[in-house]
C-alpha cells in the first residue's frame, strides 16, 4: 500500500496519460479578475503583498484587489487604506470568523469573471495572472492552481524537506493534468470562475473542497506550473507540524463532507484520484504501522527481516533525531525528505485522533517563514 500510495498511483496516471493526453486548450484571454487576500494582523507581510499585486502584468482596468481583514488588531487594516487610490478594496470581518467566512463574504462583492485566492504573505510573478487565465480559454476549465516555490533564505530543514515534496506533488499534478483533472492544489494561487464557486461551511478547507465541488459540476481543474508563487517556508519544525496537523484535520472533515465523490460506480475517475492522492495518503500512518508491527512479528523468521526492520528503526530515528543531527553535521541535508515524510505522517496521525474526537478548527494563527 505504502508503494501504490507514493509510488504505483503516480505510475498508473503517468501510464494513463500516454495512452490518453488531454490537453488543455490554452490561449490569449484576459477576463476581469479579482484578487482576494484574507488576512489576520498581517501587517508585516501585507504591504509587499499588495505592490506585488499591483504591479503584475495584467490590464489595470480588469484587476480588482480585496483584501478581507479578518478581525485585524494591529496596523493590516491601515496599511490597506493607502493603496486605496491603486484599486485595493478592503473589506472588514467582525468578530474574528476564519478565511473560509471571509471569502464567503467577499465573494459575492467582486466584480471579476475569475477568483484569484492568494495569501497575505505570497508573492507572484509577474505574469503570474496571465499564465493563469490562459488555461480558462478552454471552456472545460473551471479551476486552476499554479505552482508554489518555498523561499529559504537560512536553508532551513523544514523549507528544503517541504521543498522536495513540493516538487514530488507538482510532477504528480502535471501528470494529473493530462488524463483530466487534478486533486491537490495550493490554496496562495488558485483561480476559479466566480459562476463555479459555492459558499462553504466555516470548518471546510476552501483549497480542498472548491475544487472538488468545481469537479462535482463537471469542469477540469488543471496545474499551470508557469504561474509562480513564492511563499516563506516555516523555520521551526513545530510551527509546520502544528501547520500541518491542522491542514490534515480539515481535510479528513472535507473528505466526510465530500465524501460522495468517493463512489467508484458514479464518479469512477476522480473517486479514483481521490481515494489514491487524498484518502489512502492520510491513512498512510496505518500501513507504516502495520509495516513496523508485521516486521517485528517477523524478526526471527529471517536475516533480511531483522535487515529490514533495524533499517525501519534507524530512519525513525535520524528523522526524529534530524534536527540535532543536522546542526553537528550540515552534509545530512540529503535526508531532509526523511524527516519531512516522518513529520507529514505523525501529523496526519495526529489530526486522525482529533477527527476521532470530533474536534474542528476554523481559525487558527497564519503560518510565519
């Protein structure tokens, strides 16, 4: 299962596609789009975020910027107002609601054809909108989410481990791509048309469950890798497991939500995609378990048994140990991807007991590089 999981699921896409490529029908197409921003007390972060924005390579008249402070306490809501005169729209949300409430707020008060979801901290390239809206020329289009590069500018652990699975999720999302439609995307550079997007319920992960609900409607959503976002990766490893604990746990309760796009006999494809890319990848704690207690169970049968099993114990841990271990000697880098894949599962173990608990998390503290 681990193997199909992160090795055999990716290799049947990638079969797939040879056999059956479809292309997405790109062209020039510059609709009016709108960029909203969530934000909670993002006021070191916020001002880079909106000169960015202002200055991407689209056409003035058809870029519409709202920033939604989500319950600001600090300078946001301040900074925000001096860009006024440049076209940015700031949007207040009292109390203190979550992002979800917050886009569900601003939606139905922007203007553009197409939804750009950023985050307050991302930073796009400059072409990033018009590599955006080239794939909504295809009518078949409803969903589109570009690629994130995590910025390290101290060569953080965690930013080099995140970085290597980013890299892993967007060769898979390419070859998603091309037999259809992706699962996975990233929430600080989606675009979706506004006719496509449905509001959400406060504890549902907006990055999870719109393109789901944009696939439920029978539209593509697809990976354009020339639409860039560069967002700060986390330095501290409990900041990105605390991250990733939460992602995990919306998750797991967007797959409940959703949970009708898991009929093989209905949806067939995507219920396929979605219980390999999504389901069995957050139950994966389960087959390392198994694998770990099955192999324990096995020592005495043979040498390559106990091999195996000594070889499971010492990459739990250098990955649990890595952080010491990599400020004594900075070559271990190279098992970076080690210690990330140990903190992504211990974090979906984590998050599982929490959805067992039926606990929810709608706000929480934006992640800080």
């Amino acid at each position: 299962m681990l193997f199909y999981v992160y090795a055999g699921y990716p290799i049947l896409v990638f079969l797939l596609a040879t056999l059956r490529k479809r292309k997405v029908k790109k062209g020039s197409y510059e609709p009016k789009i709108t960029v909203l921003i969530p934000a909670f007390n993002e006021a070191e972060n916020i001002e880079e975020t909106l000169r960015n924005k202002i200055n991407l390579v689209y056409p003035k008249e058809k870029l519409e910027i709202i920033v939604i402070s989500d319950g600001s306490t600090d300078d946001t809501d301040k900074i925000v107002g001096k860009y006024e005169k440049s076209g940015v729209k700031l949007i207040r949300q009292d109390p203190r609601s979550g992002k979800t409430v917050a886009l569900n707020m601003a939606v139905p008060q922007a203007s553009g054809e197409i939804l750009v979801f950023s985050d307050a901290n991302s930073i796009y390239e400059a072409d990033a909108l018009q590599r955006l809206a080239e794939n909504f020329n295809d009518p078949e289009v409803g969903y589109v989410t570009g690629k994130m590069i995590y910025t390290m500018p101290n060569g953080n652990v965690i930013g080099d481990g995140c970085s290597v699975y980013m890299r892993y999720e967007n060769v898979l999302r390419k070859l998603e791509t091309n037999i259809g439609s992706i699962i996975g995307v990233d929430g600080g550079i989606d675009a979706v048309r506004k006719e496509l997007y449905q509001p959400m319920n406060p504890d549902q992960l907006p990055d999870f469950v719109l393109p789901l609900r944009v696939l439920e409607q029978g539209y593509r959503v697809v990976y354009e890798p020339d639409a860039i976002l560069y967002e700060p990766s986390l330095e501290a490893s409990d900041d990105e497991y605390k991250m990733r604990v939460r992602v995990s746990l919306r998750s797991l309760w967007a797959l409940k939500d959703m949970r009708r796009l898991l009929s093989l006999s209905k949806f067939r494809m995507i219920a396929w995609q979605v219980w390999s890319h999504k389901v069995l990848r957050y139950f994966c704690f389960v087959f390392l378990i198994g694998t770990y207690l099955a192999n324990a169970g096995l020592w005495s049968v043979s040498v390559s048994y106990k091999l195996l099993f000594i070889l499971q114990n010492l990459g739990y841990a250098v990955a649990i140990l890595f952080p010491i271990l990599h400020r004594m000697w900075r070559p271990l880098k190279i098992l970076y991807p080690l210690n990330y894949f140990t903190l992504l599962n211990l974090a979906a173990t984590h998050a599982f007991l929490k959805f067992l608990m039926g606990q929810k998390q709608v706000i929480w503290t934006p992640r800080r590089g």
